[in-house]
C-alpha cells in the first residue's frame, strides 16, 4: 500500500500507509508541513535555543530549559526507549526531515523573522512533550505557597486552596450502552489548556493495516496520546491534579573544585556542574550555570559564590536553591512506550493495559469499546513519600523527604451507567494522589446534565453538554451579595443597591448576548481588585524571587481571583471583611455603568508564538473578534482572570464525541484550524463554529476524502 494523505472538506488529514512504520514517517511529514513553524518553535524551546533564532525575549526561558536539562531528558528517555518504539518515533522524526529536504517548511513566519527550519533528532518529539507538560503539572504552585508562607505566615496558606481552581478546566464524560440510545458507550469532552495559536492539537486519521485510528495529535508528537478512536475502542483523558513534581531546598558548597549538595546522607557531589552559552541574536551572548543534584536539576538560585567548604549562597528567596525531581528525569521515562499499543487497541482493555507504561502527566482517563465495556483510571507515576512534600519546597537532606522508590497504586475501575471527570478530588484519585483540585462544580452540572437527559443519550445530547455556561461558583458570590454590606453594616449608594438587585435576581448564566452576566463580571472583578489590596493581602505584592517565567503563578491578583470562593468562606477568619470588601466592589462598578454584553469583552485570545517574541519584528497573525459564552467553573469553561481581562486565553482546545456504536457518527472540532499556515483557507476556517458550540463530522469514507496529490 503506498503511502497517501486525503483531506475532509475542512482540510483535516487523513493519512494511510502500508505499515505502522511509514504511518509514522507520513504523520511526521504532515505535522511538519501542516505545523511547520509551530513544531520548530517547539523544538527550539526543548533544546533552550529560543533567543538564539528570535533574540532576548527567548533568555528567560532559555535558562530555565537548560537548568531544568529538557534537552537532556528527552533524550535520556529516547535511549531508554524500547527498539521497536524507537524505530517508530525516528520514523515520525525521518518524516519530519523529509519535508524538510522536500521544501515543505515554508511557513510565512519563518521568512518574517529570517530564521529557518533544521533537521530534527529522534529524541526531539519527547523533547517538544516536555515542553508542554513540565509547567503543567504542580511545582509552580509550590512556588506561590512557599511565598503566601514567607510573606504571609504558614497559616495563610489555606486561602489559596482546598479545592480553589488552578488553570484547570478539562472534561470528560462516558455513558454506558444502557442509557444510549444505540445501546453501545458513547465519550464526550473538551480539554481546556492555552488557546494556543495553531491550536495545540491537531485533529489526524491515522490508518495501515495494524489500525485505523482518527484523534488529537500533538504537533511534533507521533501518535495521539490523549484522545483516539481505533473503530472499537475509544479514550480521552483529562488532568488528574496529581501531585508528581517535587522542590527541594538545597543547600550547596564548593569544596575545591567540586560542587558539593547536602542530601540525606550528607555532603555529596552533585550530578552536574557547568556553563553553557545561551547564543543570542542580535545581542550578547548569555551562559547558564547548570546544576543538578542527586534530587533533579537546580531551576532556581544555585549560583556558588563562597568556596573553601562553606555553604553557598544562592540566588533563591531563602537563601538556598531549589532542584526540582520529577518522574521521567528520575526515572529516564516519559511514557511514549504506550503510545503504539494505544493505536493497536481494540477494547478497553487493551487501553488499560497500553497506559501502564505512562508516566507523566498523570491523567484521569475514560476508555470504552463497542462490546460495550467502559473503564475509568487514572494513568501516570505518582512517587510514594511523605505529604509535606505536596505542599512546598522541602529541605533536600531530609531523610523524611526523600522518594521512597515506589508509586502510589493508582485507581481503575468499571463503569456502570455513568462516569464524569472534571479535574474534581473524586475522579484524580483524592488525597492518594494530589493536593488541589477544581471543586466540584462542573462535575456535578455535567453529572445532572446527563442524568435529566433521561437513558436514551445521543450524540446531541452529548454536544450539547459542552456548551452549558451555568456559573458553579455564582451560590457562594449570591450568597455574598444577599448578605449584610460588611462587619459595619456599611450602606451603599442607590446605584451600587440597584446593581446588587439587578446581580440578585440573575439566574448565574454567562451567556456572550448577557448584559448581566458582564454587570457581574465587572463587579466580580473589582471584588478580587478589592481583596488583593486588603491589607492582609496587600504584602503577596512583593517580589517572590523567583525569574519572571513564574509570573503567572505568582500573580497575586490572578490567585485571589482563582481562590475566590476559598477566601469568602475562610477570610472572616483571617482578618479579611469580606462582606465589606463587596460592598466597596459594588460601588466600583456602579460607578463605571455599562450596556455592554459578556461577549464583548468576553473574547477569545489567542497566544502565537511571536506574541511572546516582540524584539523578533514580526506580527503575530490576525483573528477576527469572536465573542464568547461560559466563563471560570462553567462546564464551558473559557477562562477569564477576574480582576486582569475578560479576555479567555484558556478554554477548550478541543471538542469531541466518540460513539462507539458507529464511529461515522462521531464530531470533534479546534478552536482555530487544520493548518498552521496563515494564508491557508482552513487557518481559521472552525473559528466561528467552535464559537458556536457546532462540532464536525469524523468523516471515515476514503470515497468522500479528497487525496492529495505530491
């Protein structure tokens, strides 16, 4: 059979070959022509090189790639790599070179910022994974806690907690054949992460005589690790809120000429130590003092300025560095072994078993099949070792602290009507596994979303689900609001009264066509303006030390927005009034009266990469204004930053439905396109219908395909 790519009406690829191997080969050639910038700018990351290709914007995260050795990992994990998943990945990698070589590697950004694609290794799919997922899992959180403890007291630490949402908005639901109208599982969902521009997934048909899959890929990536349907068997998974990353406290010294870490068992010389040149275009070059201790890689301080057998002092708040040991540096495994059998699985089963080679990020999963079997799990490493661990940065020579070598036994189980996950404690596993989860609210609104649809659930009825924009959090701020105005008693003015009636009487919908739900919006975000500037609050203010990549996470104002419902509940204790802090908020709003909709602040925005590169001289592409509905703990989850924008920059990457009594009858759609290309028709071209809540056919008739032709 020879290798050929047929296209849908919307410019999605379907590839077939006459092996899994020249499968790969075509997928890694398509990813580099359909993505051919977006996967370089990925590669650039994993190997630190950014500010090499687009100047001093790239330094910042250019040392935290070297110093957390992404580069390194990834290719620590390539060798440890089974032969036949090896030969598949550098077949993907062979692909990706060949359009190279070809001339396929023409995207318009290349020539706006006179850089240029190179050959890839076959370690860099692992690498471009990496990139994606090192952030997304828990140690940036410890960073924040660490400093709400520092500044704050220990004690303060609880506001910003117990189930407050982290940058978490993914769903997942299954029905089993009993409540399906066509008597066999159906899988919905959307996994919400940066709405990255090309979108961070790319919708692919994967076919050869072993397997005939259609999913999301990840550009770069062979394979479709999160989300598949072979005809038999289906799955998708959202972030379990596993804890899995550790920070430890170091303390370091020079004896001679060897770097020394203090560990558990005293003085030893660390894994690492050296200098490496940051290449930057257009100005000097930058070097980066690598360190890694027996724990994992310093990312933060770690520069030794005292010798002589005397502890170093460092760049780190504390006075000590911090190293950070995650599973797939500990362990030289990144989880891509699963990744074949997942395109060769049939039932349920079979995925169950292809995802006990996972590693990391830890993911709750849903898997089902046409014989009518569905299965929830969780997948991934979680290290056994004590809970502190969790929370913040603990000292490396600790014996208490230290990985104990073992995993935590992760839950499966059957599913027999109904199964929801919702980045909620229930579905990750509790306190077996994580420390923070989402609250329950979107699980929950989807649990009884299914339930009033009745048993003869459909893929409509699945869609339709995506698009509920019921606020989970509204009860706690109603509850605010119909409250007294503060420990005093304070009145408010006669519009700030009229706008708490107006707000009272609302029925918690952010739909993109409501007046109120912006009214709220506005007086939402001066609530969190309001308590960031409390004077217990006020202090988070201060710098944490940290470099700038963690700006994010660090953000005091974005963490009481996102603890909102934490600190209503818990501030009173605290010395915050929070009744009173409303009451002002109120005044805020009323005063800046406005007939706008949500949707017209509530839009989406969109992240390229050359946003993050303004010294490069290049603009980033143009997208129409699109208004949209859902908001923070709505099951459409678009994620605004109460008291920063209305903006979203974070929603659903994706949308899909999987029936597994005939897969035709399957839809998906992303947020943007099929190609990464901006003057191509399909850069765009499901925007509007994203928007909309429309999703697509999964067209799996090679007769109504359009090959393409060499």
């Amino acid at each position: 059979m020879a290798a050929e790519t047929f296209r849908d009406p919307w410019g999605i690829p379907h590839l077939r070959a006459g092996s899994a191997t020249e499968l790969a080969f075509l997928q890694g050639e398509n990813a580099a022509t359909d993505r051919s910038w977006q996967i370089e700018v990925e590669r650039w990351r994993s190997e630190g090189r950014t500010a090499e290709h687009l100047g001093p914007d790239g330094v910042m995260w250019d040392r935290f790639a070297r110093q957390a050795r992404i580069d390194d990992t990834a290719r620590r994990c390539f060798r440890n790599l089974d032969q036949a998943t090896q030969q598949w990945c550098g077949a993907y990698v062979d692909g990706v070179n060949h359009a190279l070589g070809a001339g396929c590697r023409d995207a318009r950004e290349f020539r706006d910022t006179a850089t240029a694609p190179a050959r890839w290794e076959p370690w860099t799919p692992l690498g471009v994974f990496l990139v994606h997922h090192i952030l997304f899992s828990t140690f940036p959180n410890k960073l924040w806690r660490d400093h709400v403890a520092r500044t704050l007291g220990a004690e303060a630490v609880e506001l910003f907690s117990i189930e407050a949402p982290v940058w978490a908005g993914s769903n997942a639901w299954a029905a089993t054949g009993g409540l399906t109208g066509s008597g066999a599982p159906l899988i919905a969902g959307d996994p919400h992460r940066l709405l990255e521009l090309p979108g961070v997934y790319q919708q692919v048909r994967l076919a050869c005589p072993e397997f005939d899959a259609v999913g999301l890929a990840f550009p770069g990536v062979p394979g479709l690790p999160h989300f598949g349907h072979t005809g038999t068997a289906a799955w998708a998974v959202t972030n379990a809120m596993a804890d899995y990353q550790d920070l430890y406290r170091e303390q370091l010294r020079r004896d001679g000429s060897t770097l020394q870490a203090l560990g558990p068992d005293g003085w030893e010389p660390v894994v690492a130590d050296h200098q490496e040149e940051i290449l930057v275009r257009g100005a000097a070059t930058e070097t980066v003092h690598v360190i890694e201790t027996a724990r994992g890689p310093v990312i933060s301080g770690g520069s030794p300025v005292i010798s002589g057998g005397s502890p170093v002092i460092s760049g780190a708040p504390d006075g000590g560095a911090l190293s950070l040991r995650a599973p797939s540096r500990a362990g030289g495994r990144l989880g891509f072994e699963a990744l074949l059998p997942l395109l060769r699985s049939r039932r349920a089963a079979d995925i169950e078993a292809a995802l006990q080679a996972w590693v990391e990020p830890v993911n709750c999963v849903l898997a089902a099949d046409a014989g009518g079997d569905v299965r929830q799990l969780v997948a991934g490493k979680v290290p056994v070792r004590n809970a502190e661990n969790r929370v913040r940065p603990v000292p490396a020579e600790s014996p208490q602290h230290r990985w104990t070598g073992t995993w935590v036994e992760l839950p499966a189980s059957r599913v027999d009507a109904l199964a929801v996950n919702a980045n909620d404690r229930e579905s990750g596993g509790g306190s077996l596994t994580g420390l923070e989860f989402a609250p329950a609210h979107r699980a929950r609104r989807i649990r009884q979303l299914l339930e009033d649809a009745g048993d003869n659930l459909d893929v409509e009825d699945m869609q339709r689900i995506h698009m509920d924009c019921r606020l989970g959090s509204w009860p706690a701020l109603h509850a605010l609001l119909a409250g007294p105005g503060g420990k005093d008693g304070i009145p408010l003015s006669t519009p700030a009264a009229e706008l708490r009636d107006r707000l009272l009487a609302w029925d918690g919908s952010m739909h993109a066509a409501s007046t109120d739900a912006a009214a709220f919006a506005a007086w939402r975000s001066a609530l969190v303006v309001e308590l960031a500037g409390d004077p217990l609050l006020a202090p988070l203010a201060a710098p944490a030390g940290h470099s700038g990549l963690f700006a994010p996470w660090l953000n005091p104002v974005s963490r009481v927005g996102f603890a909102l419902e934490t600190i209503i509940a818990k501030g009173a204790g605290h010395g915050i009034d929070v009744a009173a802090a409303a009451g002002r908020a109120l005044e805020a709003a009323a005063a800046s009266p406005s007939s706008a909709a949500w949707g017209e602040s509530h839009t989406v925005l969109p992240l390229h990469a050359l946003s993050d590169f303004p010294g490069a001289g290049a603009a980033a592409p143009a997208v129409p204004a699109t208004a949209l509905s859902g908001d923070t703990s709505c099951v459409l989850c678009t994620e605004s930053l109460p008291g920063v924008t209305d903006a979203s920059f974070r929603g659903p990457v994706a949308r899909y439905v999987w029936d597994l009594s005939d897969r035709s009858k399957s839809r998906w759609i992303v947020p943007f396109g099929a190609s990464g290309q901006a003057d191509d028709p399909n850069f765009l071209s499901q925007l509007p219908l994203w928007a909309a809540g429309e999703l697509l056919p999964v067209i799996t008739d090679w007769d109504q395909l359009t090959k393409e032709t060499p």
